[in-house]
C-alpha cells in the first residue's frame, strides 16, 4: 500500500445490512481511505488472504455457528503478519479481552461504534503491522542469503504439517546438503564460500514455487516445504529440478565454481506425522544420498519400498539415482 492507495480491508461480517452500515460510516468519516472486501464466514475469509493482499482484517466476533476469539487464531495461522481488529457485541469486555490475547491487534464493541475511532484503530493497526512485518523479516530471514532461517523454517514445517493433518493432503520436506562445500570453500575463502552460498540460494530460489517454503538452516545447508501434493512423484520432480539448477558452474569473483548437493525427502503422512519426524527422515534420506556418492537424491518413504512400480515412477520423475531408507536401514 502506498501513500496514495486506499488501504485495502477485509472484513468478515455474514450480514449484509450491517456490513453496509459499517462502510459507510467509515466512508463518511474517512472518505476515499479504505477499499473494503467483504465476506461472510471464517473459511471465506481464509482462502481470500491467500490469494489476495490485504492491509487489515476487520473481524466480526459473532459470526453464527462460529467459534468465537477461537477464530482469531485461524486466521492468525493464515497471515500471522496481517493486522486484524476484532468487533465485539456490546459490553463484552472479556470477549475483547480474549481475543488479543489471541493475536487481534485491537478489538473495538461493534453495536454503536464510532466510525472516527474505527477508523483512527485501523490506520494505527496498519502501522503497527508494518512494523511487525519488518521486525519478522529480520528475525525470520538468513541475513546472507535472505531466505528463512531455521527458525522460520521450523515455525512454517509445524504449521504446513498441522495443516496437512486437517485437510489430508500429502506435504513432503526436503533436505539438501552441498557436497564438499567444505573443501570448496577452504579454497574460495570466507568471502567466496559466502558468494557461493548467495548464489546457489538464488538458483535453488528459482526452481520453486511462490507458495514453498525455501530455507537456509545451516551452513550448507537448505530446506524445502512442499505442500499441496497430488503425488509423491511431484516432490521428486522438485528434487531434480533442484539438482539440475546446480549442473551449470557458478561465477564466484573471476572463478568458475561447480558443486552438487544431495537430496533426501520425507513425506507426510508415510515417515511421521510432526515436524520433528518429518526432519529426522529428511536428514537421514539425504545422509543415505550423500553415502551414495551425492549429486542424486534419497527417500525415507516406505512408498518406494511398495514394489518396484512407485521406485521407477520416482526414478522417471526425478531422472536421478535414488537412495530409499527404511527403518533407518539403506536400500539401494
């Protein structure tokens, strides 16, 4: 939003006389500052912040069949950055009280309201939310490589597995490993590792999609959350193409540098259900790759071991060699 473009609100109210009502008394008091959305339920308002930007959520409390404060939180998982204020019925203190203490940046009695004071609450919501955004980016960023870190990866593995759990779609983890970054790098130095790790981030950040999550959580270290899966065979293709952005040499100062990196993936539901399972099989499927001589890509999924059928599919899609552990045991 710039300085010259109407903040744009969403707000979630299921009737439309008095979402009617609210905008245009806001509209008096405010004339030309807000474009509003409106929508009438919580999972509306949840796909509607995924595919649109959205500057502030203004949230009625008593939407039927609703689940109170409870629904603060489910839209705080969709857009933990997003400014959001609560409308509360009359008199309910411990309802306002409630709901910030779920993450509502303010929440204001929705019978009677002032449009100035709504209007004053939801411009300073959108400051504070810029301010927030900002302090998040760079607790939550790589500073070199300015992808997530570890703990924005650890946060986004927990929440895409609690999403997976609800909706039951296949979510699959990637972990990738430069090989011998270590002999490369005593060859670079400190400034020419630290390039090389800038550039092969940018080449990894290429080849995946707007939606994934892309993470540098060691040294040499990446991670990818793929969620949303119609097959197995998808995340293998991610892998290769991974693999493959690495295949031409990188311009490092005048130096024409060539590494690989291995792969190992972890799918859930088939090798663990919590983020902690879904990174110790990742880990182990990409030490299994790395055994194996590198450059290819490991699976911990007992998919593979489910006949020789689901291993050439895999092996066609990712046009790599692959590693399958189970049970913590290789199986070439």
């Amino acid at each position: 939003m710039s300085p010259e473009q109407p903040a744009r609100i969403l707000l979630v109210e299921h009737s439309a006389v008095e979402a009617t009502v609210l905008l245009e008394a806001t509209e008096r008091a405010a004339p030309g500052r807000y474009e509003f959305a409106v929508v009438g339920t919580l999972a509306a308002a949840v796909k509607r912040l995924g595919r649109a930007p959205t500057d502030c959520v203004l949230l009625d409390l008593a939407l039927p069949a609703s689940q109170g404060v409870a629904m603060v939180s489910a839209l705080r998982e969709s857009a933990p950055a997003t400014p959001l204020v609560a409308l509360s019925a009359l008199g309910n203190s411990q309802q306002a009280l409630e709901a910030i203490r779920h993450g509502a940046d303010d929440c204001l009695e929705k019978t009677g309201f002032d449009a100035r004071q709504l209007a004053r609450t939801i411009d300073l919501a959108i400051e504070r939310g810029a301010a927030r955004a900002r302090l998040l980016k760079l607790a939550l960023r790589d500073p070199l490589t300015g992808l997530a870190n570890r703990a924005h990866f650890e946060e986004s593995l927990a929440r895409a597995a609690a999403r997976a759990g609800r909706s039951g779609q296949l979510l699959a983890l990637l972990y990738l490993d430069l090989d011998g970054f270590k002999l490369t790098n005593d060859a670079l130095g400190h400034d020419g590792g630290d390039a090389l790790l800038k550039a092969v981030a940018a080449r990894f950040a290429s080849e995946v999609r707007a939606g994934d999550t892309l993470a540098r959580i060691g040294g040499d270290e990446f991670a990818v959350i793929l969620e949303n899966l119609l097959s197995a065979d998808g995340a293998a293709v991610v892998a290769r193409k991974l693999l493959a952005a690495l295949e031409a040499p990188l311009l490092i100062g005048h130096e024409q540098v060539q590494i690989s990196a291995s792969v190992g993936i972890a799918f859930r539901p088939t090798d663990g259900m919590a983020a902690g399972e879904l990174t110790r099989a990742a880990d182990r499927a990409m030490y299994a790759a790395k055994r194996l001589g590198g450059n290819r890509i490991g699976s911990y999924s007992r998919l593979l071991n489910a006949g020789s059928g689901a291993l050439e599919r895999l092996h066609r899609a990712a046009r790599a060699p692959v590693a399958a552990v189970a049970a913590g045991r290789r199986v070439a």
